[in-house]
C-alpha cells in the first residue's frame, strides 16, 4: 500500500464491527417510520416544513437527557485529575506527512490509569446496553392549528448572552448567500431572551431551544461542553453545527447531498496545529496511536454530522467533553492551542471504527499585514470538502509517493472557500469601531492608516471578496434594529449610539471614494441585502 494510500485510508475506512448492531437499529427505525406514515396519512391539514417553536428538544431528547445524565456520573473517569509535568508544547503547525513522537505531559499512576480504562470500557458497554439507540423525529406535529413536517437537516448553533450579539451578523449572512436550511440555536434556561428567541429568530427561520438538565445527580454543561449535546438534543438528523461566528460563502445544503457526507457520516475540518494527543489516552482508549502525519487538529466551528449514523460517536464524544475540563481535554490536547471539544470528534468515531472525512486543505488565515509579511488573522477561511474529497480520491488513485507537502499543498490548490470562521475580533457591532490594539482593529492597519480586514495575503484576500462588506452590513442592521432589545447591549451605554456611528463610517468611508478604492463599496457584495 503506498504512502498517500496509508495516509488518507483513515478518513474514508469502513468498519464491519457494529454491521450487525446498526442493521437492528435501522429496521427498529424503519418499522417506526411506518408506524409514523400511516399515522400521517390520517391526520388532515396543511403540511409545511417550519420548525415547532417548542423550547424544549421533546420527549425523546427529554428522556436521553435523563438517562445519559446518569451514565456519565456513573462512569466517572477518576478521582485525581492527570497533573501536568512541568513541561508544555510549543504549538507546531501540521505539515502533512511530516511526523513527531507524541510524548505524554501528563503524569498519570498505573491504578488511576486502570481507573479511567475501565470507565471508559463502561461507558461504551452502557451506551449499548441502557441508551435508546437513534429514532428520527416522529416527524409531524401541530403547531397553530397546522400540520408540520419536521425537517430532516438542519443547522445547530449554540446562542445566548454575547452570542446572540454575534450570531445576527453570521446568521443573516448565512441567509443572503443563499442557506434556507432551518435553524435550531441552544440556549442555557438563563441565558433565554423570549423578544430574539420568540420574534426575532422565527423571521430567520430559526427557533430556539433550551438545553434540557442531565439527571442521574450530574453537573450543568458550560462553555465548551455545549457542543456536541446541542447536536445530541436538535430534532435534525443530519447537523451542520455552526459556531455563533462561524457562517458560510454560499448554500451548504448541498453539503448533505455529496460526498463525502455521503459516504462516511461525519465531516471535520483542519485546524493549523499537530495533534497533541497524550499516549495516555490511547491505552484508555484501547486504541492504536493515530499518527500526527495521518491529520491536523481538528477546527470544530464547523461539523457535519449524521446522527443515525454516528450516534455512537456523538455520545462517546458526549463523555469526553462533560469529563473534558478536569480529563479528556488534558488528555487529548495536553494545553496545545485551542484546547477544548474540538479534539473529541475523532478519536470518538475511531473507538467505533466508524468512517469520517477530515478536509485536507489547510486552512488559511486572512486579515491584515503584519511586519515580516505574516498575516493578523481577522478571519479564518475553510474549504469545500465536496471539492477537497474530489482531489483526495485523485490523489489516493495516483498513488504518487514522491510528492513533497509543497506538491501535495498545490494540489489542494483548486478548492474552494466556503466556511468563514470570524474568530477574532468578533463581529460584535458595538465593539468594530473600537480601538483594540494595532494587532486587532478593524478598520486599520499596523500603521494606523485605513485598511480593509480582510486584506492580505492578496491572493488569499481575492478569494473572499465580497464578504466584509456583508458583513458590514449586517452588523449596521444589527445594532441599528436590536440595540434596545439584546440583553448583552442593553446595559453598555455606547450601545445606544453605535448605530448612528456605523452609519458616518458607512457616509464617509465605505461608501465614499475610500471604501471604493479599499473594494469595500456598495458594489463590493456578493448577495444583495436581504429584505426588511
């Protein structure tokens, strides 16, 4: 087998080991599916395809809250959290095909080693034996006195407090380029605002929903936990999870058509780092050592995923991430950048054997010019996995072993952009004119003079043309319509003014012979606003 056949076998394998459990559960599905269809049949009235505006994920995310609770107190991992040596890495960026020896930073003794092998063999025997395996949305139910279809694909974002800040910009660009995906946002009980969730959202065609509380005794979820239980709880069966500052250049329903959704279920994209896995956690895990040549960290403001077929994954995930904090993140990043959920996709899916596709091409940042020509990230562009997945297949037929990473770079070359992660600064309107730093205004250069933040590389910059001055201008609309109804501006006093601001950078920059210039003016767009 050659090189780049060894290489990329990982992200398209198949597993035999669970055919037998996942034929069941398919014809369990089935079987309920036709119960559901002829119920349909008799029920009159008009079918339509909006989302229920119910808070609460139903009776079936209701009841695995319950149970699911209860399995991840029970198989708590240990009770010492692995300290760490007195050394750290330093963050080294993936080359492909370039590998390192993973050491481990963390101490762990043999007995809390067994410890924490054993919770985790229990949690996956239990996830078989005691969790009810997928069921799809019954599908129907009434809502107004009309008869609803619920959607089978869907967008999954996580909202609430600054986020909702955020995610007006990003949803509404979201909408402009042309996704009519329906879209369900997760809020915590507190953070639930009825004015965005109950007439705001709905004009978006999104709704929210509220994280039902785990039983079995466990702790609420925060931060980084949120993900993969929002995917859990949302009615769609296949997701596309989106981090609030996360949105995409063009309709991403096509990606639950194509492959490599497809053909593996689940779709990663890379972030700029090595892996930092600890070999602590392969002997957990029972697992091989994935090698830091085979893939990149993963970057998860983006996901797809297909619940029916990774569910195993997902509530795998599910443990690693409500351990995370105190274990699993320790243990899959050991402090590398980024350390959080977006490591506990992967390694989730390989404890199965399930096949998944992570996105060869790297991701690139674009922003302003730094000294030295290195690049301030304003926003982090990822690529079009049904063009990446097409290359890789290319590549693996080629079986070409002489290609350096340069070579292998350039064959990447021909994908396109579609996922922009808008990390930092965020666009939180009240806060875009704002002097931060000469790393991260907006609005200017290193040198202070204006400069678009979407600037260089040049190249790179060209690819994404069209998109800032969107973004602009969604979050003039933002602030200029919800300033005195988000509770995150409702207490900062500058809130109140911003609009009238972004409406003088608008009169006398973007829209004047400056923003012509800097490409950033009323003809720089590449959708038209959407309509009021």
């Amino acid at each position: 087998m050659g090189r780049f056949r060894e290489l990329f076998v990982a992200h398209v394998h198949m597993s035999r080991r669970l055919a037998r459990r996942s034929f069941l559960a398919s014809l369990i599905s089935l079987l309920f599916v036709l119960v559901v269809i002829v119920t349909a049949l008799g029920t009159a009235g008009t079918t339509d395809m909006r989302l229920s505006s119910d808070l609460t994920p139903g009776p079936v995310g209701l009841e695995l809250a319950e149970l699911l609770g209860g399995l991840l107190e029970q198989h708590r991992p240990s009770g010492v959290d692995p300290p760490w040596t007195e050394d750290r890495f330093d963050s080294t960026r993936w080359q492909w095909g370039e590998d390192a020896n993973m050491t481990s930073l963390l101490q762990l003794d043999a007995l809390e080693l067994l410890k924490m092998r054993d919770a985790h063999r229990g949690f996956v025997a239990s996830i078989h034996d005691r969790l009810p395996t997928f069921v799809a949305p019954s599908g129907h139910h009434s809502f107004l006195g009309r008869h609803h279809q619920q959607p089978r694909q869907g967008i999954v974002i996580i909202g609430g407090g600054k986020y909702f800040a955020i995610l007006m910009v990003s949803l509404r660009f979201l909408r402009r380029t042309g996704t009519t995906l329906p879209v369900e946002v997760f809020v915590l009980e507190h953070e639930y605002e009825a004015d965005v969730c109950e007439h705001v959202l709905p004009t978006l065609n999104a709704v929210c929903r509220i994280f039902p509380p785990l039983g079995g005794g466990a702790c609420p979820l925060h931060g980084f936990q949120l993900k993969v239980f929002a995917i859990l709880f949302a009615s769609f069966e296949d997701v596309l999870f989106l981090d609030a500052d996360c949105t995409a250049m063009r309709d991403v329903a096509t990606l639950f058509l194509s492959e490599p959704f497809r053909a593996t279920g689940l779709v990663t994209w890379p972030d700029i780092w090595q892996t930092t896995v600890s070999p602590l956690y392969y002997l957990i895990a029972s697992q091989d050592v994935v090698p830091v040549a085979r893939r990149a960290s993963s970057e998860s403001g983006q996901l797809v995923v297909s619940k029916r077929r990774h569910w195993f994954t997902l509530l795998l995930a599910a443990y690693y991430n409500y351990h995370g904090p105190d274990f699993y993140y320790r243990l899959l990043n050991q402090g590398g950048t980024g350390m959080g959920d977006k490591e506990t996709f992967l390694p989730a899916a390989d404890v199965f054997g399930l096949p998944f596709y992570s996105v060869q091409k790297p991701v690139v940042s674009v922003g302003h010019r730094f000294e030295h020509g290195q690049t301030g990230s304003r926003v982090q562009v990822q690529h079009d996995p049904v063009d990446d997945y097409a290359i890789t297949q290319q590549i693996i037929a080629a079986a070409n072993d002489s290609l350096d990473f340069a070579a292998w770079n350039a064959s990447y070359a021909p994908v396109r952009p579609l996922f922009l992660h808008l990390a930092w600064p965020k666009w939180d309107a009240v806060n875009l004119l704002d002097h931060i730093s000469k790393w991260s205004d907006m609005t200017t250069g290193i040198d202070g003079r204006p400069e678009p933040a979407f600037h260089y590389p040049p190249a790179l910059a060209a690819q994404i043309h069209g998109t800032e001055r969107m973004l602009w201008e969604e979050a003039r609309w933002a602030v200029c319509n919800l300033h005195d109804r988000l509770n995150h501006w409702k207490n900062k006093p500058k809130a109140g003014g911003m609009c009238s601001r972004l409406d003088s950078y608008f009169r006398t920059v973007l829209d004047a012979d400056m923003g012509i210039a800097m490409r950033l003016g009323p003809k720089d767009v590449l959708m038209p606003m959407l309509p009021e």
